[in-house]
C-alpha cells in the first residue's frame, strides 16, 4: 500500500515528531512501514532514518500506513 503526505509544520519533522512517527510505526510490528522522499527511503520505525530525510514544510513523504501518516500530518501543529 502507498501513500502520499504532506508535511505542514513550519519546523518540518524534527526529533519530537520523528519520535512520535517511529513509536506509531511500532505499533505494527508486523508490518514494514517505510517513508520515501526525494530517492532515499528509509524504515518509519527508526528515529534516525525518519530524520535522515530531512523533511520540511510542504514536503510529501510516501509509503507509510495511514496512522503514521496521521502523526505526520499533524506533527504537533
């Protein structure tokens, strides 16, 4: 399953939401959750892969189930 995201905090997706992606994506640890942005993809279950994308406001970021997408989404408004 994929799908798309965008990212609407100013800030982007720093360590505090980072931290709230990959607890959310642990919650299926069954399930391989991954986000994909500008060729690099990385697993949402690692707070260091999730910040090694750099993403920022009005940035889209793909492959990730619906309730990481929700966390980053939101990511704190």
């Amino acid at each position: 399953m994929e799908k798309q995201f965008t990212i609407k905090n100013p800030q982007g997706v720093h360590a505090r939401p980072a931290g709230a992606i990959m607890k959310k994506a642990a919650e299926f640890p069954d399930s391989l959750v991954s986000l994909e942005f500008n060729g690099g993809k990385v697993s949402a279950k690692s707070i260091t892969g999730v910040l090694t994308l750099g993403l920022k406001a009005g940035d889209q970021a793909g492959q990730a189930i619906d309730a990481v997408g929700a966390v980053l989404e939101s990511v704190f408004d």
